[in-house]
C-alpha cells in the first residue's frame, strides 16, 4: 500500500469525518479508500460502452419559463434511452421526476446532463447499474467492530 499526502478543505474534511462516522468506519484513510473506489467504479461503468440500466431523479421549478416542455422534449428525443418515468408534486413550485433509462452508460450520462443542467432543475443524480455480469471484490473488511 502507498502512502500519499493531500491538502483538503476544511469544509469537505468534515463530510469525510461525518462519512467515516455514520458508516462505521475506523478511519479517515479507510473512508477515502472507499469513497475513491466508488468513484472509480463510476468511472469505469461509464468508459464501457456496455448496456445499462439507470435511474435519474430531478427535482425542477414548474415555474421555470418553459422548463418542463424542455424536459419532456429531452426524455422524447431520447425515447430510446427512456423507459418510464414518474411524476410527483412536492409543492406548489416544485416537482420530482425520476425517470428509468436502459442504454450504453456514456448516453445515459449525457442526457443526465442535459436535463440536470437546465436552469430550474436541481438535485439532479444519475444512479447507472451495468446489467452485465460484473465481479466486486473487496480487499478489506466493511463489518464493524463489536
């Protein structure tokens, strides 16, 4: 195992203790490890060109000048990304819509982008699963110490 030095904030530091914290885990380098690892393997499933499924999940302002007309013409440009979405009022301006999509991850990443980077829309997240056979192998152990 290397050893390596980073500078960090003292704003994202206190997200990796409250990380390190809520999971369990013993410590800060552990807690990294597995954040970099996730990344990673985010990284990686959207380099393959591989079939995927995902969910997107949006919340927008329908008050937003023609903000959900843009949307619906992204997921029906995209109709062959999309499979089903769902509506939900969450108040009187805002709404959230998750959407479930199959195709190659790079594609799927892209129309992400351009629905979460639409003016309006906000905590946008794009959860991709690869529906290829794929091994995960852990190099250390995530149970908690009694």
């Amino acid at each position: 195992m290397e050893r390596i030095t980073i500078t960090i904030d003292e704003d994202l530091l206190a997200t990796v203790d409250g990380v390190m914290n809520r999971r369990g885990y013993t410590s800060r380098s552990e807690a990294i490890r597995d954040l970099i690892r996730d990344g990673a393997a985010r990284e990686n499933i959207l380099s393959q060109a591989g079939e995927c499924v995902a969910v997107l999940d949006y919340v927008y302002d329908h008050e937003t000048r023609a903000l959900a007309q843009r949307l619906t013409h992204e997921l029906h440009t995209h109709h062959d990304l999309s499979v089903a979405t769902m509506h939900v009022h969450l108040d009187h301006d805002r709404c959230l819509e998750t959407a479930i999509l199959r195709g190659p991850a790079p594609a799927l990443q892209k129309l992400s982008d351009v629905v979460s980077t639409q003016r309006g829309v906000s905590h946008a997240s794009l959860h991709i699963i690869p529906t290829e056979s794929h091994t995960h192998t852990h190099t250390h152990d995530h149970s908690t110490k009694a």
